[in-house]
C-alpha cells in the first residue's frame, strides 16, 4: 500500500504540461517492447536457418532420392530391358560419360562383348553422323573360327550427348529383337570408351551394288550368281515386306525404303537396314523435318514431300520404287524428272511409266503402291499376298537384262542422292 501510495503522489503532482514527468512514466515500456521485437526476430532467423541446414545434410546423406527419374523405354536414356520389363532409374543430371556408361551397362550386361574377341586390325568402311564403321573379325567361346563382323565405334572426344544417342540405339536394337530380314545385333562393348557396336556383316553387300553388277556381262563373281529374275524379285521384295510388317506391329515404319539400304546374301536373303529414322519414331513419335531434308525426295511419299506425319503406308509407296529399282537393274526413278520437280510432278497425277523390262502384273503392283491417297495403299501384310500370288505364275527363267552400265556419278545426279553416299552403302542405325 505504501509504494502504491507513493506512486500516486508522483502522478497527482505532475502537471499535464510537464514532459519529463510523462516520459518517466513510460521510461521502462520504451526499453522493453523494442527489446521484445528485436528477441523475437532473431529467433526466427535462427529457426529458419536450422531448417536450410538440416535440408543440406539430408541431401547430401540421401543423394538418390532427388533427380532420379524412370527413363521410359521410348526415350534417349531407356534402361528398360527389353522383354523383361525391368527399369532402371538412371539420374537425370550426369556430369560425365564415364558416370553415364556406369549407369547405362549394366542392363545391357547380356549383350557386352570382351574387347580381347575383336581383332585389332580393322578396316574402315565410312564415316557417319553417329560413328565410323569398320569392318573387323572377331570370335567367340563357341566358335574359335574368326567371323566378320561390322563394327559401329564412337571413339573419343565424346558429348555426354553423343554417348547417350549411342547407348540408345543399342537399346533400340534390344528392343526390336531379331528378325531375318532386319540386320541382326551381335553385341556391344559399353563398359569404357571407345564405344562399340557390332552388327552382323552381310556379304556381298548392298541391293544397289549388286543390282548394277547384274547388267554386266558377269555370271558369278564370289561364289555369288549375278543373274535377276521376276520370280526372284518377288522372292527379293516379299523379305522387305516381312520386315515392314514386322516394324509396323511395334507401332514404328522405316522411312527410307530403297534398294541402297537393303543388303544381300549370296542366297538371295536380303535384310533391312538404316534403320535411323525407325530409332527416330521411337524415340520421338515422328521424323524431325531435318532428317526428313536428307532423305531423296523421289523414293518419298506424296505426304512426305508436304511435309505431314510420315507412316508404314510411307514406305508403301517407297516399296513401289524399290520394285522399280530392282526390275530395271538399279536405274534411278523418273529419270526425266529433277529432284526439286518431283512432288509438282506427282500433284499432276502423273507416275512412272511401266519400264519394258516389266510385267503388266507387277506394273499393277507397282500402281497400286503410289495412290496419292495413302488410305489407298495396301499395308505390308496385304501386298505381300497379291506379291505370292504373282509369284505363283512369275517367269523363273528368262534373266533380266540391261545394256547400259551404270555411271555413279551420273546415277546420284539425277537421284538426287550424294555420289559418296554409294561408295558402299552399308548403312545402319
């Protein structure tokens, strides 16, 4: 009661004009409320800075679990075993090659090849946009006799990129599983730089080469008869269509039909290769339209040439020129048409006339491959009965026969198609 009292007596002796008097009133709230703002900041500042470091510790104690992602089967960085369907999560932020190919090996185990089985000595076949291809010998724990095998080598320096687009198109090909018709995968060597892909090597070569050799005056060369008949033809073009058929049922097409990226064994076995823009559709959905600029424009589809969504009805129509190619011996389609002229050409409805080398049976198929509507066109499985059942009353006997030899040069002139490009047209991938 006494303090009390005796702060009233301050108070009641105070005027209302004296300042002094009212600021030691509130001397000890002006300390106090400031101090509490400024305590109270300060421990906010520390809690939130607690909490960014112990985010930093988790991190870096569980790396995995930030920027890791399945990587689907249809993408650059697929780890998806094919057939077993097994994924494999790669991290999305590599900072090196050497990382990546410890990532990507593994699931491609039952595919690697020692390096000690391939010979030392290679030959090299051409260089491409993806790797240089050589040609090597290499055996195997079964089988000690040395076998030719064509090599695809990246070789350093190598782009993470690069290294990725490699990896992929050896996955590509454990995807597709094997088919006679289409070159066949042997292995890889994926483990260290310089990457590896061997592929099978198909002797003698490619369609084209082996189609000019017919119009020589030759009747075996190799072991190899160089002799063309109708009913070989169609033998020839059933094996394409099986692998179209084959690529369409996984939903992809190989938008480069023509006898150049077709290779060919000593028995007639032909087998589909270049299978680039097929590794494309599956990575991408669709060909970019800068690799569509490198294909020659007279093996292309109307709708290719205008620039929309390409199909396996594409490669229908690119089929037509390769019965085309193969009837007249390898001469180049609308040989009195300029590259640049062709679709103006064919908006005038016109095609090409039935070469007299040619039956009226297979200048029907022929037509019936090259409707401007591709709804039009038979699908593989479909063109290759109407091509049995011609083969049924095709000639085995007479031999085609062209005088003139073919000139490379000239050929790719009025092709369309890069002279050094048929060299030798081993092309795949």
């Amino acid at each position: 009661m006494g303090e009390k009292g005796r702060l009233n007596r301050v108070l009641l002796e105070c005027s209302l004009s004296d300042k002094l008097c009212v600021v030691q009133e509130h001397q000890y709230e002006v300390i106090i409320v400031p101090a509490l703002l400024v305590g109270g900041f300060l421990i906010l500042l520390a809690i939130i800075l607690w909490l960014f470091i112990r985010g930093q510790r988790s991190q870096r104690q569980h790396p995995g679990t930030r920027g890791t992602a399945a990587a689907p089967a249809s993408r650059d960085l697929s780890q998806e075993v094919a057939g077993q369907g097994e994924k494999v999560l790669l991290p999305l932020k590599e900072t090196s090659v050497e990382s990546f190919l410890r990532a990507a090996t593994p699931p491609l185990a039952k595919l690697q090849i020692p390096r000690e089985q391939l010979s030392d000595v290679m030959e090299k076949i051409r260089s491409g946009s993806c790797g240089t291809l050589y040609h090597a010998m290499m055996t195997t724990r079964d089988n000690p006799t040395p076998k030719s095998v064509v090599l695809k080598v990246l070789a350093e320096p190598v782009g993470l990129q690069e290294a990725q687009d490699f990896i992929g198109r050896i996955q590509f090909y454990q995807y597709l599983g094997k088919h006679k018709n289409l070159v066949q995968l042997e292995g890889c060597c994926t483990e260290r730089l310089p990457l590896y892909m061997v592929l099978e090597d198909v002797v003698p070569g490619d369609l084209l080469s082996f189609l000019w050799t017919c119009r020589k005056d030759v009747m075996t060369m190799d072991g190899l008869l160089y002799d063309l008949t109708e009913k070989q033809i169609y033998h020839i073009g059933k094996q394409v269509l099986l692998a179209l058929e084959f690529l369409q049922d996984k939903n992809l097409f190989h938008g480069d039909v023509a006898a150049r990226n077709i290779l060919i064994q000593s028995d007639l076995t032909v087998k589909l290769c270049h299978l680039g823009l097929a590794y494309e559709v599956h990575t991408q959905g669709a060909i970019s339209s800068a690799r569509t600029s490198t294909i020659p424009l007279k093996w292309l589809a109307p709708e290719r040439l205008l620039l929309k969504p390409a199909s396996i009805r594409g490669d229908v129509w690119s089929f037509g020129i390769l019965l085309y190619e193969m009837v007249t011996l390898g001469a180049p389609p609308y040989p009195e048409v300029p590259p640049t002229s062709i679709l103006q050409y064919l908006q005038r409805g016109k095609i090409m006339k039935r070469p007299s080398s040619c039956t009226h049976a297979m200048y029907s198929i022929m037509k019936c491959c090259w409707h401007w509507s591709e709804d039009s066109r038979p699908l593989p499985a479909e063109l290759c009965l109407r091509l049995e059942a011609a083969s049924r009353s095709a000639n085995d006997k007479a031999v085609l026969q062209v005088p003139e030899l073919v000139v490379p040069e000239l050929y790719a002139d009025v092709a369309g198609i890069r002279a050094e490009n048929l060299s030798y047209s081993y092309s795949v991938l």
